[in-house]
C-alpha cells in the first residue's frame, strides 16, 4: 500500500464536525467559526483552531460567507470577521 492520501479522504475529514456545524447553523442562525467552535463540542475531529474550522467552512459548499463588520480587538484595532450562513436559507 502507498502513502498518498485518496482524494475521497479529504471530503471526508472533520464530516461529524461540518454535519454538527451546518445544524447549528440552521438552529442559531448565521455564525461566527469562533461561536461554532465554542457551540460544538467534539472530542474527535474537531478543527485544532478557529482558523482551521474557517478553512474547513469555506470549502464546504453547503455554507455561505461574508465579512462582517469590524470587531473591536483589546489593542483598540479592528479587524473582518467570516460570518457562515447556510446557503438558500
């Protein structure tokens, strides 16, 4: 057997975490890939970041995405946020 990964894998990694991102998403309403980090608990295969879940969320083609308007960092800056939104909803 060799070492390279089927492209199939890929579709499937972190599934139960997007299914469970996706519900929580028709539940609440639109949603940061922070909140859905802190709404969703899974031992395994949850995303290691916010960052990642945001990767993740972005290729998922159920999810559509849009900056935010700015939020106030502790050092006085501001930054965009991705906000997530199921598509058709």
């Amino acid at each position: 057997m060799s070492d390279v990964r089927h492209p199939l894998n890929l579709k499937l990694k972190h599934l139960r975490w997007r299914n469970a991102a996706y519900h929580y998403v028709l539940e609440h309403g639109a949603s940061t890939a922070e909140r859905l980090c802190e709404g969703i608990n899974h031992r395994k295969g949850q995303p290691a970041n916010v960052r990642a879940a945001t990767q993740i969320l972005k290729r998922d083609s159920r999810f559509d995405y849009y900056y935010t308007d700015s939020t106030k960092q502790s050092s006085g800056e501001y930054y965009k946020v991705l906000t997530f939104e199921v598509k058709g909803e």
